[in-house]
C-alpha cells in the first residue's frame, strides 16, 4: 500500500516537472469586413462669382468730316445744225407762262441771232433757246417757285424801251448759278430763266440783248418752231 502511494506521487512529480503539452499553435484567419459603410456623397457647392460694379462707358463721339455733295452735270443739250442761208435774225413765238396773268389770244416773241442762238428742247422737253458758242447756256420759260435753302437770291429791275423785267439772281454758297427775268408789254407777262456753268456773264449778257426785244404778238402770228 505505501509502495503504491510512493509510486503515484512519484510520478506525480515527475509528470509536474514535465508541464503540460505545448498547445497547438491556432492560425488567426481575420474574415475581410463587409463593406458596409455608405458611400459618400461628393457635395460641390458652385461658387458665384462676385460681380464687380459696372460702369457704363460713353464712347467720345467720333469727328466725321462734312463731305459737300458733288453736284452731277446733266449732259449739254444736242443742238441741231446751223442752217444754211439762215437768216440772220429769227425769232421765237411762246405762250406766256402767267397765261391767268396775259390778254387771252397772245403769245410771246423774242427774237435772236441765229448764229449765236438756236431753238430747241431742253433736258426735260420743253422748248428752249441755247447758245452755240456756250455749252449751258439756255434760255428756258419760267415761273416763279419756292427755292431750296441753300439758295439765296437778289432782285433787280430790268427797263427796256417796251417792257420791265423783275430779275432775279440765284446764288449757291456765293456761286451765281442763274437768273430769271419776269415781265411783259402790258398784254402778256412771261418769265424766263437763263441757265450757265461757264462764262456766266458772257451767256447772261447775250440773253438780255435777246430778252430786250420781248413783245406780245397775236396767236394767229406766231411762227410755228421746228
């Protein structure tokens, strides 16, 4: 019995100073974590930009020089050939242009050189008398009519042996640009107007020896114009 209890005690210690099994080491698998963290909202706050004051700019006004219109010359009048044998003075027969102003049944006459002067139609179909040695020299029928504003005109009296012409002398920008006589015999009263671009005072010279000879004569008289 004792040998039995020293036996177990013995191996008691013996087994004590052994000590236990070592443990089997244990391999720690970590399982990946789900997911489930929401995702984040990427939030982007649009910035508006700060305006700066406006200020309203006035452009300086631009300097456009003044530009003078050109006046554009109509061409001169076709004039009909000189005849031959003509003779040296012929006249010109009309009717008054104050027709509401002249004894009914009478027409004008003037009468010209017929080297120096024609009869013929002017730029617009009238009947006109122009001058050969002059280019826009023409004696035309007229009457009277408002003017444009940058025409001014000068009034003078005009006397011959038979009649009185009112003149009236049109300027533009203090250039002469022509004249027209008004008057009569006491049984018409026409008017005329003499037009030139050169050689003004020789053209308007010529017209009034022309003018100078105005009477009235009876409509049944008058010579019949080519």
């Amino acid at each position: 019995m004792i040998q039995r209890i020293s036996f177990i005690l013995i191996l008691s210690l013996f087994m004590t100073a052994c000590g236990g099994a070592a443990a089997t080491p244990q391999t720690l698998i970590v399982e990946p974590a789900a997911a489930t963290e929401a995702p984040v909202e990427s939030t982007v706050t649009e910035i508006s930009p700060t305006l700066e004051p406006t200020q309203t700019f006035t452009p300086a006004p631009t300097f456009t020089p003044s530009v003078t219109p050109t006046e554009t010359s109509l061409p001169p009048l076709e004039l009909p050939t000189e005849a031959v044998n003509a003779p040296a003075k012929m006249v010109w027969d009309g009717a008054p242009t104050y027709l509401g102003d002249s004894q009914p049944g009478y027409a004008f006459r003037v009468t010209y050189d017929s080297s120096l002067w024609v009869v013929t139609s002017d730029q617009f179909g009238f009947p006109a008398l122009a001058q050969r040695d002059i280019q826009y020299c023409v004696i035309t029928g007229a009457t009277g009519r408002g003017m444009p504003a940058n025409i001014t005109m000068e009034h003078d009296v005009l006397y011959t042996d038979n009649i009185t012409f009112d003149v009236g002398i049109a300027y533009e920008n203090g250039t002469k640009k022509f004249v027209t006589y008004t008057g009569g015999d006491g049984k018409i009263i026409t008017g005329f107007q003499v037009s030139f671009q050169d050689q003004a005072d020789t053209c308007l010279a010529d017209a009034v020896t022309v003018l100078s000879t105005l009477k009235s004569v009876p409509v049944s008289q008058t010579t019949p114009q080519p």
